[in-house]
C-alpha cells in the first residue's frame, strides 16, 4: 500500500537510476560484514548440524540473495517511493549486517539465534509490505526467506550442540 506523502519519499525525489544506486550500494555495505568477519577456524571446530552445507555454498548463495534483495528494493522504489515496506528492508538489512560480527566475531551462539529470528520476522513483514508495494519484489524475497529459515535451524543446531 502507497503511504501517505509524510511517510513516504516522492517517487520524483529520486531518479531510478540513482535509486537503484543507493539500493545496490546499501545492500553491498551490507554484504561486507561477510568478507570483514569470516567463519574461520573456530566454527570450523564447532560441531555441525546435521545439513549444514560445504563451505563454498555460503558465497554462492548470499551473492544470488544479495542480487534479488537489491533488485527487489529498487522495484518497491520505483512503485512507492521510500515509505513503510523500504523501511522494514532497511531494518532487516541492517539486522543482516549484524548477524556475522555477532555469530563469527563475537562467537555469541545464542546471540546469533536471537538475532536471526529478529531477521526472519524483520524480513516476513517487509515480504508483506512489498507485496501491497510491487509483488515481483515481494517474490524476489522467499528464496532469502526459506535461506534465513535455514540459516536459524543451523544457528539453533550450532547452539545446541556446542
């Protein structure tokens, strides 16, 4: 749903390409907590759940959901403006960037189970607005959502188990 002209950035404040810069730009600052806190050793000593997958899945994946994430952000831009649903994107994305200095810096299990259902539930209501917003967008998300239900059964398995 459009939001109302207080609650929303107008749709000509910015151009698409330059929104579509700063979509892109503020998921990628995100994405560099992956490269400044790598796993390392010490979770390659923590006992894994059972389906955890190898290594090089983790890349692979993040930079396909990153993509979709920006994609979807720029679409919900282009449709109403900065409002409510870029909002929730903005929170679950800055929730996300927390996510690996807390589990693979600080090395807080528990930590990173409470922060990534804060995720998960951060992201269920952006899935929602962005569908009222842009429902391409919003589908660009479920492929992040079932990864972040993934992501909490290994988070919650890696608790449990060490």
């Amino acid at each position: 749903m459009k939001g109302t002209a207080s609650e929303t950035l107008p749709l000509g404040s910015v151009s698409s390409v330059r929104a579509a810069a700063i979509c892109a730009f503020g998921v990628a600052l995100a994405s560099v907590t992956g490269s400044l806190f790598p796993p390392g050793q010490w979770y390659a000593q923590l006992n894994q759940p059972l389906g955890t997958p190898p290594d090089i899945a983790f890349p692979i994946a993040w930079t396909l959901l990153y993509i979709a994430m920006a994609v979807a952000a720029w679409l919900v831009w282009r449709s109403v403006g900065f409002g409510k649903a870029l909002k929730l994107f903005t929170l679950q994305l800055v929730l996300n960037a927390a996510w690996t200095p807390i589990s693979f810096g600080a090395h807080l299990l528990v930590g990173s189970v409470v922060l990534i259902i804060a995720i998960w539930l951060a992201l269920a209501a952006t899935i929602v607005e962005f569908w009222f917003a842009n429902r391409v967008a919003s589908l660009l998300l479920w492929p992040y959502l079932a990864w972040s239900t993934y992501a909490a059964y290994l988070a919650i398995g890696l608790a449990l188990l060490n």
